[in-house]
C-alpha cells in the first residue's frame, strides 16, 4: 500500500515502512517486503541501481533457529540482487560488536561495547 503526504510518499505493509520523498519518487523501480523483519527498496541510480535493505532482527533473547532463519533470509536477498548494484543496509540488529581483536580488520579500533553478543558477532560475519 502506497500514499502521498505533503512532500513524502509512504509505502507500507503492517510491519515496515519506507518513506520517499516525492523528488525521488519516479526513481523507486521496487519495493519488496520479504517477511515482517525484512523489505527493501530498489532506486533507479544514474550508473547503478542502489538497494536499500531495512532490516529488524531478532533480539538477543530470540532462539538460534529463529536468527538462523532471519540471517537466511537476508543472505537470500543479496544473493538475489546483482553485485554491482550499490547495497545500504540498515535498521536494527539488536547488536552489540566489541572491541574483541578478531573484528578489527572489519570494525576498526572504536566500539561501544567491549564485548559482542551473538547478533554482533553474526552482524560482523554478514558483512565479511
């Protein structure tokens, strides 16, 4: 479902939202909401298509087979889009990514956290 308001235009299911600026309207080519934790948006870019992918993983708390399922479903969707189209990811992992030496190459030096939790260290892993 899709409406305007002032200068946005809305796309909605009942679980995610993207909102789009009616000067970039006419570039939106798709919007896919894959599951209630997952969707994204495919722009019209000048050399590339650019996705947005918005994302809201399972908390912490949630079972293994659940975040399994979830980093499933999101590998799937990379998987699916070219590899020269330009990727953002974004939204909420519910991660926290230490300073543990392994991730440096990845992180860098700075973090919040001194340690990570399981939805840090498989954040990390998705983005190696």
């Amino acid at each position: 479902m899709s409406f305007s308001m002032g200068n946005e235009m809305i796309i909605i299911n009942w679980e995610q939202v993207f909102f789009v600026h009616r000067r970039i309207v006419s570039v939106v080519k798709r919007v896919e909401f894959v599951s209630d934790k997952l969707s994204y948006i495919v722009l019209r870019g000048r050399w590339r298509n650019i996705i947005v992918v918005n994302v809201h993983a399972p908390s912490e708390e949630k079972s293994k087979e659940s975040k399994d399922s979830f980093y499933e479903e999101l590998e799937q969707v990379f998987d699916h889009v070219p590899k020269y189209h330009t990727k953002i990811l974004l939204g909420d992992f519910n991660a926290k990514v230490g300073r543990e030496i392994i991730f440096k190459p990845t992180i860098g030096q700075e973090s919040l956290h001194q340690d990570s939790n399981d939805n840090g260290v498989r954040l990390v892993n998705l983005a190696t």
